[in-house]
C-alpha cells in the first residue's frame, strides 16, 4: 500500500485508503452526492473500478426484482409507448409494485423487448433499433447514440450489455442489417441472402468512445433473441443453413456464436442439446454467471439447461418443470437473491418462483390481474385485460456510469 | 533520546528478562516511548510481527518515524486493549459467520475506543494502521469514518477533509441539478 498524501484533494489520508476502504462503505446515496465534493472525487466515484467495488461490498441481498411493463402492439414500428416505467417489486412480499424510474418521450418510442441487466445496469432494445441503457440507483437514462441504420428498418432488434473484465469497461453490442434479399438461382430455386455486421460502443468512457464502432462480421445471421452476457462474452443463436429453397421443407440448423469484447471476434459453437435449432419457445438467459437455455418442448413443460462459460460449453440438464397454466410464447428466467432459486414468468405474466433443485414451484402472482403498479403519485394500474409484458430483471444497485464524462 | 526504562537495573536481570519480555517498546516520532503486549502487537500488526520474528525490536525503543506520539498511544492503546479484550472469541466465529462480509463490525469496545477520537487523531491513526500493517484497526477507523461522513453535506465534508472546490460556480450548479434527487432524504 502507498502511503502518499493527496496531491489534489489536501486531504490527510492516503489515497488509496480514503477510496477503497472509507468512500466504498458509503451508502449510494450519498456517494452520489459526493460527486460535487471535487473534481477528482467525482472522477474517482464514477470509475467502473471503484462502483465494482462498491457493488462487491454491498453485495445485493435485496429479494426484490425490477419490473418494466410494456403494452403489446401488432405494429413494431409504429410509436405507440410512450416511455420506459421501471418498478420495483418484492416477490411474495407484497402485491404492490413501485415506480422507481419513469422516462416519457412526448413522440413515444417503439416497442422494447426483453431487457437485459448487467451489474445495475438495465439495457432497453427497441424494435427498430433505439436502444436505451439506464441505471434506476442513480437514476441515469440514457439513448444511445444511432448506429448503423438496419436495412429496411428491419424489425426486432437486439443487443447484449456486459462486463469486458479485459479493459475493465462496460459494452453494448449489436447486429445489423446491412442488406437483405431473395434471387433466383439458374435452376429456378431461390436463394435468400443476409450481410449482417456488428457494433460495439462501450459505456462511461471519454466522449471520444460515445460512438458504435464496427467489429467484425458475424460468421452467421444472429437471430433476433435476447443473447447470453457473461463477463467478457456474448452469446448469439444464429442460423447456420436454411433448406427453403427446397419448398417442401423448412428447417434450419442453428449455432451459438461467442463473441469476445477483448479481441472482438467471433468463434462457432455447436447449437443447444435436445435440438439443433433455439425454437421461438426456447429462451437463452444468464443465470448465476452460466449460461442457460429454457427449454420449453410443449405448452405445460420446460427444461433448464445450464453450462459453464467456456470455449466449449457442456450443457447438463438443470431441473425440469411442470407448469401449471400453458404458455403460448415463451418461459423467461431470472435469477433471485437465492441461488437454487429463480423466477419463471410464463409468457411475462404469470410469475413462478422455481427451486432448481427439483423442478418444484411456488406461483407468486398472476401479474396482470393481481399486481397493482403504484407511481408512488397517486396513481395505481393493474394491467388487467390489456395485453402487457410484464418484463423482469434482477434488482441490483449500482454506480456505474452510462454516460461519458 | 535516552531510554529511561532499564537505567539502573542490573546487566543480567535485565539480560534475562529480555528473552521472555512480553512485551516490546516503540518509540514515536517524537521520541517518546511506549510498551505494547508483544503477543498482540504480534496478532494484529503484520509489520511489527515481522519485527520480533525478525529480530529487529530494539529493546531500547524501536524507532517508528512516521508515527507521533498521540497516534502511537492510541495504537498501543489498542493493542494493550486487544489482549486484554475476551481475545477473538467472538472475532473468530463472527469471522466465520460473516465470511463473505465486507467488514465485521466493531465490537463495543472498539465502537467506544473511536468515538472519543477527534478527526485528527483519526485521521492519524488510520495512517499508522496503515503503516503498521495493522487490518483490524484499519477497518475499524475507516468504518467509524465513513459513519461520520454519512449524513454531511459536501460542504462539510470538503471541511473535514481539507479539500479545495475545484469546480466553477456553473459546473457545481449543473451537477447538483443533474443530482438534485441525492440532496434531499425520502
């Protein structure tokens, strides 16, 4: 340990002590703050390094998740939301969930799928490309900043947020359409055609890096489903062959692409077990720092695949799980503070927390009859017949910047 | 300075005395001198455990430069109160219970041997903890140091800390209006 004194600040403590072991037991709040102390105590309370640490120590023990409910809409491009509501809610504590963050856009904006969390962070992907990344603890929401224009507008797009524990930085990474088209070989068949590139912008950093940077082309067309982010990696379903210009059959062989932040390539791994293709029933999430697969074979059943990160992935069979009511789309998963439990909400709705031990459940709540969203203004809604995601992701607090400073 | 512990007594009490000595004596920056339990500051620093292990205790004061006087009582203080504390009982099996904890929190005497400290002497001892490669007492004093920096404003803590705003009038005003929710209590 160096035991300088402080060249900027004045103060009598070391460095080093008065960061890493004082200002990382504060709460929040009040580093937050902190920031207007001075320059460099601002500059050192938004490092990634120093909200890492203050994450680690205040390790999540909260038994809440973060909600983000969304209205259906046929039309994706059609702006029909008008924001992002994020709300905090204790499963099995109560029926009442609380607005914690709310952005309105006075044009609304297109529908956002599946969010994704990472270390506080929540990444919000519209249809057409917008995406949002915001942090509900320091209440920082931002857009970032356009990319490449999907060809055509194209529809459902998606992005990966995670850890790069490389550069120690936080990245946002995206396919796009860059062409799309359908030719008649000479023997008359036809032969669709993809080019899809990638992008990557990193979080936080100098305003030099607010941009998208484009890396390498993926290998093969990334599907449009929410990707696996570990530290480090990404991981894409993606369409290895497809057999349409046969006309009699449709079928496809699916990959899982792993792309790495550090050297920002892609490498090829073989599809799920059980099948060869991510069905629209299946779902790839992370879960305790693994990877997972949510199986879902018929309407009353899904399996939980997990596999270790790793160039190659041995897939085990988690638990298998007997739903009480049919799902129509997909099973989405979530973590809870508990780590042989997660949260299964059928058709992102109907909230289960399952033991993965055994495959048993509990139903927490019906979210669109029971639960009653509360704007803490005075204003409650319960979704009700209106068909609603009610999107999940873990409740984590974090410092971390989105923004570059 | 001159030492003033073992004037006058005889070579060879004192000879013998010194291998089962229990305890060492240090001396300040200032030249004052201070016995501490051997087998504490054993336990709890790691560089004067280093010292005795090494041979390099003097018997007539070992030197410690960088720490005054007020800051060395304090830490004698505590090492003298650590071995005489119902030794690490409670340390031990809260160590284990809170394995995965952060910090562990201050035991009551430890509570009550920093809240009589002003700032300074604070500020003083976690230097010597630090220098002396001394954990325990490190956490402690920056633990009872952020619990004093939790509910003051920036102003008082740039007073505490001794530290010169650097920002102009319009950047200070643009941060606590992008801030402005931190500022006030729900």
């Amino acid at each position: 340990m160096t035991s300088h004194r402080s060249v900027t600040c004045g103060s009598i403590i070391p460095d080093d002590i008065l960061v890493f072991q004082i200002l990382v037991l504060l709460p929040l709040k009040c580093l937050v703050r902190f920031q207007s102390v001075c320059k460099s105590w601002r500059a050192t309370i938004l490092s990634s390094r120093f909200a890492r640490r203050h994450m680690e120590l205040n390790k999540n023990t909260s038994s809440s998740i973060f909600l983000l409910p969304r209205k259906y809409q046929k039309d994706l491009i059609r702006v029909g939301i008008r924001g992002v509501h994020i709300y905090r809610f204790q499963p099995g504590h109560s029926k009442v969930a609380e607005l914690i963050l709310e952005r309105n856009f006075a044009n609304g904006i297109p529908i956002f799928s599946n969010p994704l969390q990472c270390d506080g962070l929540i990444l919000i992907p519209c249809a057409t490309g917008r995406v949002f990344v915001c942090n509900p603890a320091t209440r920082e929401f931002v857009e970032l900043p356009p990319g490449c224009q999907n060809h055509n507008m194209v529809l459902d797009s998606r992005a990966a947020l995670g850890f790069d524990p490389r550069s120690g930085m936080y990245k946002v990474a995206r396919p796009f359409l860059r062409s799309y088209g359908v030719t008649q070989t000479n023997g008359g068949g036809k032969v669709t055609y993809c080019s899809i590139g990638y992008e990557t912008l990193t979080l936080g950093c100098g305003k030099e890096a607010w941009k998208w940077k484009v890396t390498m082309d993926p290998p093969y067309p990334i599907m449009s489903r929410s990707p696996i982010c570990l530290p480090g990696f990404f991981y894409w379903g993606a369409v290895k062959s497809m057999t349409d210009h046969d006309n009699d059959k449709v079928g496809s062989s699916d990959v899982i692409l792993r792309y790495s932040l550090w050297d920002e390539t892609f490498t090829v791994h073989d599809n799920l077990p059980c099948r060869g293709t991510l069905s629209i029933n299946d779902a790839l999430c992370e879960l305790g720092g693994k990877l997972c697969y949510v199986h879902s074979a018929s309407p009353l059943e899904v399996s939980i695949w997990l596999a270790e990160e790793g160039p190659n992935f041995a897939w085990s069979l988690c638990c298998c799980v007997s739903l009480p009511i049919p799902r129509h789309h997909r099973v989405l998963a979530c973590p809870s503070a508990n780590k042989d439990k997660i949260f299964l909400s059928i058709d992102a709705f109907y909230l289960l927390k399952c033991d993965l031990r055994d495959g048993s459940f509990e139903v927490i709540i019906n979210m669109a009859q029971d639960l009653v969203y509360d704007d803490r203004k005075g204003v409650k809604f319960t979704s009700g017949a209106l068909p609603f995601a009610h999107y999940m992701v873990p409740y984590v607090e974090s410092l971390l910047r989105i923004r570059p400073f | 300075m001159e030492v003033d512990k073992g004037k006058g007594e005889a070579e060879e009490t004192r000879k013998v005395a010194e291998a089962d000595r229990d305890t060492v004596t240090l001396k300040s920056s200032d030249g004052k001198l201070f016995e501490v339990s051997k087998e504490a500051a054993a336990r709890l620093s790691t560089v004067l455990a280093g010292m005795i292990a090494g041979g390099s205790i003097d018997d007539n004061g070992t030197d410690l430069k960088q720490i005054g006087s007020e800051a060395l009582e304090n830490v004698v203080d505590y090492c003298n109160k650590h071995a005489n504390s119902i030794p690490s009982a409670a340390l031990i099996s809260s160590s284990i219970s809170f394995n995965t904890a952060p910090f562990k929190e201050p035991e009551e005497w430890e509570r009550k041997f920093v809240d009589r400290l002003s700032h300074d002497a604070l500020f003083d001892l976690v230097e010597a903890a630090n220098f002396l490669g001394m954990e325990r007492l490190l956490d402690v004093t920056c633990h009872k140091i952020s619990e004093m920096m939790k509910g003051k404003s920036p102003d008082q803590i740039r007073e505490v800390f001794n530290i010169k705003n650097d920002y102009t009038k319009e950047e200070l005003e643009e941060i606590r209006q992008e801030l402005a929710w931190a500022f006030y209590d729900d």
